[in-house]
C-alpha cells in the first residue's frame, strides 16, 4: 500500500506529464499552478505564469467570455466545456476544447489543443472552395473565350491575339492555385533534414532574393545574432521563415514613414533557438488577428499575396516541436516571435 507522500508524488508526476494543459485558479482568479506540460508547450517561466492574474496572462479572457464563465463555476459549482476558443496571439492562436470545474474555492481548467484537428476541417473547406471557384472560374473563361474564337468569322489577327493573350492569363491563374495547393499539400509529407544552420548566411541570402521587390531599397535592417554553440534545423525551413515575414516586412510597411525598420534578434541556448522579428509597418487589425496562420488567409490587399506563407511556416515550425507566436498594432507593426528546438544529433541527417 503507498503513503499519501508516494500518492502526491505520482499524482503530481501524471498531471505534469499529461498531454492536457491543466491551470488552477483561486477565487480571484489568479494562477496557483499548471502543469509541466502547459509551462513547456509555451516556453514559459513559471515564476512568470504563476501568481498571475487571468488577465494578466490570458489579455483576452474577458472578450472571450472566459471570467465570467470561470465566475460562474466558483458560484455554482457546475463544471462547463467551452468546445472552442482561440487563445490570444502571443500563445500563438492556438484552437482549445476547455473544461472548467470547481476546485476547492477557485477553478480548475483542463485544456485540449485541437489546432491540429481544427486546422484540417478549415483546410478541406478552403480546398473545397478554391477548387470550385479559382479553378472553375478560369477554366470557365477558357471555354468562353475558345468560342468567341471560333465564332469569329472572318478570322482578325488582332482579334485572335486578344483572346489568345486572355486565355494565356486564365491558364496562368489557374496553374498558379493548382501550384498553391500542391505546395501546401507537400509541405504535410516532406521529411524534415537537419543540418547545421549559418543564419547570417541565410539571411543574406533571402535579403539579396528580394532585393527586387517594391519597398526593398526603402527598409532598414538591424540584426543581431548571438548564438555561441552549434545550431541544427532543415535549412528550407529556417529560409522560409526569413523569406516569408522579410518579404510580409517589405510589403506591408506604412509607406507614409520614412523610416521603415525591421529588427531580427536571434538568440537561445543549447537546447532552443528563439528568433524575434519586429517590424514598425502597418500593422494588423485586431479583429484579423485570430486568422492570419489559415490557409490562403490574406490580412489586408496593399499588396499581392497567395495567403499561403503563414500557414505553410505555422504547419512546418510546429510539426517539429517548434512555436510562433505574433503580437501586432494597427498603425504601428508586428512582433513575430519564433521558438524553435536544436535538432542536433537528429537521426535523420542531411549527409
């Protein structure tokens, strides 16, 4: 038979290591703890988390209705399931099924994390959808024009080669979302290969990639890298990150400034890297926040984007025990903040 001690330690050890979040509250509504799992799954500190307020750490609980529901549980007693609820941008708009019950005068919350799950529904839909309309359409207008064509009797040179030109841009719009959808299909089967990661290298190169896109010759650049041990990660991976959210930079800046920046900090230790992002351009409306990781997703139209960028990085950072998180401002810009694990001694090796 085991002692009460031997109980707590087991019981103590299963909740640390369960795949749920588990965080307690007290009447207030402060954090008294939570488990392992949560602490690392963010990245965070506990001295940071706990003895917390609900607002202090979860900034959008009250829009979300969340402290007038934990309320509700200490009042009542009643456990309640909140089946979905989008967490705030800086734990990376993760999807949650949560479970509120009463524990001694405060709350207890079990969290599931079902941005996986969730992702796959809106990614079926979004296929769905752009496959019968960015398909149909072009291929609609191929018909209608090929029969024009046709009709065309005498034949008119010039004529021909208008609709000739309007068929060439309906075949290209087509190939270009059959190109978007067969990438985010693979990105879901490639088998990740790590290798020794040089970021002053990458970075350097992703900038002289875009050096030709409006805006470039307008940004500035402060980097700061300070990593003082070996780094291994897929190297398309790490370039896609820089490529994506330089270029996002580039073309959303405030064009009414004269001092477009982005800052890349990139520091960590051992065990994980952590690469912040910070640009001072037009920002983010707060209501788009919550969508800006979907698929084919696009926050604003200053300028041309396939809306599949941010998704395909989310998906490949995360599928490797990495996270993303982002806080932005209309008006005044984005901080993307990226957490990735050193993948040394892996034992898939680029040889």
């Amino acid at each position: 038979m085991i002692t009460e001690n031997e109980q707590q330690t087991l019981r103590s050890a299963f909740f640390d290591n369960a795949e749920l979040h588990f965080i307690l509250f007290d009447s207030e509504l402060n954090v008294i703890d939570a488990n392992e799992t949560l602490l690392k799954f963010y990245h965070l500190e506990r001295d940071a988390f706990v003895g917390k307020h609900i607002l202090e750490v979860a900034p959008n609980a009250e829009e979300k209705g969340l402290v007038k529901k934990y309320n509700e549980v200490i009042l009542t007693g009643k456990p309640i399931i909140i089946e979905e609820i989008i967490g705030s941008p800086i734990y990376g708009n993760q999807y949650n099924r949560v479970k509120a019950f009463k524990v001694g005068n405060g709350v207890g919350v079990a969290i599931s994390n079902i941005t996986e799950y969730r992702n796959t529904i809106e990614s079926l839909e979004v296929f769905s959808y752009r496959l019968s309309h960015d398909i149909k359409s072009p291929m609609t207008s191929v018909l209608e024009l090929t029969k024009m064509a046709l009709q065309e009797d005498p034949v008119d040179i010039d004529t021909l080669k208008s609709y000739c030109g309007l068929i060439n841009e309906s075949v290209s719009r087509l190939l270009e979302t059959v190109e978007q959808v067969n990438k985010s299909l693979k990105i879901q089967k490639e088998i990740p290969h790590f290798e020794l990661i040089d970021f002053r290298t990458i970075i350097d190169e992703v900038k002289k990639s875009l050096a030709s896109v409006e805006g470039y010759s307008a940004q500035h650049f402060e980097e700061i890298i300070d990593l003082p041990f070996d780094f291994h990660f897929d190297k398309s991976i790490i370039t896609s990150l820089f490529q994506n959210i330089i270029d996002n930079a580039i073309k959303y800046r405030n064009i009414e400034r004269d001092d477009s920046s982005l800052k890349i900090n990139i520091s960590g230790d051992k065990e994980f890297v952590k690469i912040i992002l910070s640009d001072n351009g037009i920002g983010i409306k707060k209501e788009l926040q919550k969508n800006i990781f979907k698929l084919f997703y696009r926050a604003t139209s200053q300028a041309h984007g396939t809306g599949i960028g941010l998704y395909t990085l989310r998906y490949t950072i995360e599928k490797l025990g990495g996270r993303i998180f982002f806080e932005s401002i209309e008006g005044q810009g984005t901080t993307f903040k990226i957490i990735i694990p050193n993948k040394i001694g892996s034992i898939n090796p680029v040889v």
